[in-house]
C-alpha cells in the first residue's frame, strides 16, 4: 500500500495519472474509507490497467472490506496474476540448479521491510537461529534504502546483503538467477515496496510468501505460501494460487526491549471495564463498531479506548456510529498517532482490546498480549480475518476466539465479569507467551528450515509443488 499521500483529493476523468489515482486511494484508506478506495483504485484502473500500485492499493483495500467475501477477494489476485504474469511464463528461464536433496541450499529473502518495521520483529528472532545452519547460506534483497538499527540487527543475520532499490525488475530478476538463488521468499506480498514483477519472472526454482502479506500472491511463479494451520486450515486451500507449507507456528514475535512492564488490571482501580482498539483507521467500520456497541451496552458503565485515530474526520464519523448504536461520547476516548513506545505504554489503561474484521489484528494483538491484555476477537475466513484468532490458538486462548457475533458479545460479557481471571491472566501473559510456539524461535526456526528442505526436495524430484505440514515433534523437543 503506498503510504504517502495526505488530504482528500477528489479526483475524476481519465485524463488523471495513475500516480495521481493512487494517490487519491492512498488518502482515502488512510481516513479509513474503504469503499471510497476500492471505487478509486476501479476507475484508475480503468485509465491505466497496468498500475501496479493501483492493483496492489485494490487488493489491500478489498481485503478490508465487508462487501467483498474470501471467493471474490482470491480472484481478484488471481486477475493480477494474469495480468502482469501470463506474458512472461514463456519466458521463465530453465533453471541449472544442482539437483542434490542433500547439499547446502541457498535462500533469498526479498524485501522492502528489512528496517525498524513489524516484519522485521517477526523475521529475525528465526533468522537468527537460521544463519547459523550448516545446511543454508542466506541472502538478503533489501528494496529500500532506509538503513536503521532494524537493519543492522538484520545484516548480522543476513550475510550476503544487497541492495536492489535501483534495479528493474528485469535486472533483479537476473541478479537472484546470476546469485543460484534455490529458494526465494518474498516478504511483501501486495505491499509498499514489493517486487512482485521481479518474482513473477521466476528467476528462482522454488519462490514462496511469508508474513509481509495476509494472503495470496496471485501469481503462479510463487510455489508455497508459508503459513500455519491456525492461519490457514485445509478449507481455505483454494484462496491461493500456492501450495501452502505449514509449520508450527507462522508467525514469531520478538517483544519491543523498551516495552513497560505489566500493571495491575486497570477495572481494579477504575471500577469499570476499559476495553480497548489499537488498529489503523482503515479496520475501524460500520459493522465492527456496532458489534463493540452490542458489548458495551451488555457491560454497563464500560468504556473504550480507541486508538491511532488519523483526522477529526476518522473521529466525528466513528463517534457518529456509536451514538447510532446507542453508546454516547462520554464513554468513549479517542487517541491519535504515537510513537511506538508511548502506543505500547498506552495498553496500561486497557483490560480488554476488541478485535476488528473482516481484517483483524496480527502485530497489535502481539504487541497488546505481551503487554498482559488479551483480545477478543471474531474469527474470519480469510488469512487477514484469522490474525488474531490463530494467535490466541497456538497461545491455549480459545476462550477470546468468538465464532459469531453472538458469541463475541457473550463471551466478551462472562470476561467482563470475571476480574479476578482477567488479572491472573494479565499477570501471567508474558510467561504463556513465551512458552507457546510463538516464543519458541529455535522451535521455528528448525521448523521454516525443515519446510525448506521439503520444497527442495520436490524440485529436486521432478515434483509439482504440494501443500504439506511439518509437524512439532514432543518426544525430541523438534520439528
């Protein structure tokens, strides 16, 4: 999604460039209008059918929204893959990569994120495990020329580092072929700074998506999507063009080090429940703030703080639709941007956070468990929809994943009502993090490295990608 742009143009007719479309849509998804982005990104593309930041605006923003089911959204990215890829499949190249099972592998690692960035968090506790395999060499393609402690703390792991910001996707393409690349994994997906028409020429015999985007790709260059089966169970299969590769857990986390330590439950002292939401304007709609006020008004005299609000705009429409769900002003607190560690600090005023969808939490809910406050959320049918869900899951939480809107008021009213429970679990939270397999890297790691030697093994065999698990062993503490 491109991230730049401000205000609210109102732009129309052909005549426009496709750089001032995504800019529009852009500025619309930053106020949290989605159908509004969707409608731009459609008449952009109309004018200009080969944007590629409008196709990936489009597709970002369609996964927000509550018009558009998971069967509609995974064929829309099939559509750009076929039309950025279907001409170059004849020219994928004949890769002359040793067929040997057994030797050691080379592995990419594409992306624009390798700074102080989310993706970054969740890559480097595994790929400091993984640098140190005897069986891979790793390699870096880093698309941005930030450079940040994030990135530092990523060149120690990433020994062979390059900087591809300049490159076309033509000569980038070229580069991974030059550099052996066995396996390339892309860290975008539809995202800032991806390089999507890179991979879509195949300059790898084995390519596969991790983390940087809640779903498929669309392109058929890309062999696996790496995954795990609280993310992806077996029915969601069909909304990707890969095949999925499961492994324990999908998604580490590393803690902020400057986090605050936990405090006491804050309903204790306040004598009502706070509840909480920390994710971007653009999850914030209709039907998710109707649902929040279903709960509130079944938790008399709670409050809910609402954070990352971007405009007064963002502000006077959400507290717009409380007041149509019955919650006045007085019991809402609307909080702007911060800086990472006063959002992190700001969960001390919360006891519960309350998910959104159809595109739910994933760093937020990390960040906001650590911090000792649990979630409550609706599970979704998609990857985006799951976040928080299969968080909580691989955590033993169950207890917070509702399976319909009924439910997520139900259960968010017995929580409610149970203090004490809230607090033990405030307390303990760290401890059960770090104890799940969300806290096991060398865990993960063993687990990533192992579905690697699988993808190979295929290629080496002569075999179509397949979807497979790589399953936690108990009896040897591996995967």
């Amino acid at each position: 999604m491109t991230h730049s742009a401000t205000g609210k143009p109102t732009l129309r007719g052909v005549n426009a460039t496709a750089a001032s479309f995504v800019q529009q849509s852009a500025a619309l998804f930053h106020q949290g209008l989605v159908a509004e982005t969707i409608a731009a990104c459609q008449a952009g593309l109309q004018a200009h059918p080969d944007s590629l930041d409008l196709h990936n605006n489009l597709l970002f923003a369609m996964a927000h929204s509550t018009e558009v089911n998971p069967a509609e959204l995974a064929a829309a990215h099939r559509r750009f893959g076929d039309t950025f890829e279907a001409g170059l499949r004849a020219q994928w190249p004949v890769h002359g990569n040793e067929r040997d099972a057994e030797r050691v592998l080379r592995i990419g690692f594409l992306s624009g994120d390798f700074n102080a960035h989310a993706v970054t968090s969740f890559v480097l506790p595994l790929l400091f495990h993984l640098h140190k395999s005897p069986g891979l060499s790793l390699h870096a393609y880093y698309n941005n020329s930030v450079q940040d402690h994030g990135t530092q703390g990523l060149k120690a792991c990433l020994p062979h580092w390059n900087q591809v910001e300049k490159l076309s996707d033509q000569a980038l393409a070229q580069k991974i072929q030059d550099d052996g690349i066995d396996i390339l994994i892309d860290l975008s997906g539809h995202t800032a700074r991806n390089r999507l028409l890179a991979l879509a020429r195949k300059p790898a015999p084995v390519q596969a998506s991790w983390i940087g985007y809640p779903g498929t790709t669309g392109l058929q260059a890309v062999d696996y999507y790496i995954t795990d089966a609280y993310f992806t169970p077996p029915e969601m299969d069909a909304q990707f063009t890969e095949a999925l590769a499961r492994v324990p857990a999908a998604l580490p986390f590393l803690p902020a080090s400057d986090a605050p330590a936990v405090n006491a439950l804050p309903a204790l002292k306040n004598g009502h429940i706070t509840f909480g939401s920390f994710n971007r304007t653009a999850k914030l709609n209709e039907a998710v703030v109707a649902l929040w006020s279903r709960l509130m008004l079944a938790v008399p005299g709670s409050r809910i703080l609402v954070a990352g609000i971007q405009s007064e705009d963002s502000m006077l429409r959400l507290r717009g639709w409380f007041a149509q769900n019955g919650v006045g002003k007085e019991r809402i607190v609307f909080r702007g941007n911060t800086g990472v560690k006063e959002y992190i600090a700001m969960h001390g005023e919360v006891d519960l956070c309350l998910d959104t969808f159809p595109y739910a939490g994933g760093t937020t809910t990390m960040h906001a468990l650590w911090m000792g406050v649990p979630q409550l959320t609706l599970a979704g049918q998609t990857v985006a929809g799951r976040g928080s869900a299969a968080i909580l899951q691989q955590m033993k939480l169950d207890a917070f994943v509702a399976r319909s809107a009924d439910d997520f008021v139900e259960k968010g009213r017995y929580i409610a009502g149970n203090l004490e429970l809230l607090a033990a679990l405030r307390g303990g939270m760290r401890q059960l993090m770090s104890q799940s397999y969300i806290g096991q890297y060398a865990l993960l790691a063993a687990g990533l490295e192992g579905a690697l030697r699988t993808m190979w093994q295929r290629w080496c065999d002569g075999l179509a990608p397949a979807s497979f698990e790589i399953e936690y062993c108990a009896a040897d503490g591996a995967a």
